[in-house]
C-alpha cells in the first residue's frame, strides 16, 4: 500500500516529466529551430536548459519521496523509547545489586605479621 507522501510524490515524478518532454516537443519538434534567428537561439536555449534542470530535479524529488518508505507513526516510536528506558534502568538495577553481593563475598585479604614476611 502507498502512503499519502509516496503518492504526491510519483504525481511529482510524472508531472515534472511530462511537462519536460512536452516543452522540449514544443520547442525543438513543433517549431524548426534551423529557422530560429540568432537573438531568439540566444534565449531560448540557456532557458531550455535551466527548465529542463528545474524539471529534472522536481522529478529527482518527486521519485524520492515515492521510493522512501513512510516513516514510523510516533506511537510506535515513543512506545519503543519507553521500552529501552525500562529496560535500561532493570539492566542498572541488576548491576548494581550484582556489585554489592560481589563486594560483599570477596575476602579481605589476610594481613601477615611480621613473623611471616
């Protein structure tokens, strides 16, 4: 299933495209651009350009944003956060209960007279 964002964007996608390729019929096959004065081929061909690098990036987001997945609902996120939390301080409470009976069973060690040294 598309969410609402994959959607706008392939509509994004296929708009920028086709208004690509019809500017670029309408101005190279529909007019003979041999017959263009030199003035006219000045301009035209530098704005050709720049729309159709406009369109070119439209379409670059618009596919975008149709191939990423959606994101995560924030319930879900915020749920998973409490999760670690939870078990984060379980964890640090485990440690620490695991630490004290550790230092508590570990000996002294002896102290030696000086008879023995």
């Amino acid at each position: 299933m598309v969410s609402k964002d994959q959607a706008i964007g392939g509509i994004i996608f296929a708009a920028c495209l086709i208004i690509g390729v019809l500017y670029t019929l309408g101005l190279f096959y529909f007019e003979n651009p041999l017959n263009w004065g030199l003035a006219f081929k000045l301009i035209a061909i530098p704005v050709f350009i720049a729309f159709i690098a406009v369109m070119a990036i439209g379409a670059w987001i618009g596919w975008t944003m149709a191939t990423t997945p959606p994101p995560k609902p924030i319930e879900e996120i915020t749920k998973e956060l409490e999760e670690k939390k939870e078990e984060t301080t379980e964890t640090k409470e485990a440690e620490k209960t695991e630490t004290t009976t550790e230092l508590k069973e570990e000996k002294k060690p002896e102290k030696r007279t000086r008879k023995e040294k």
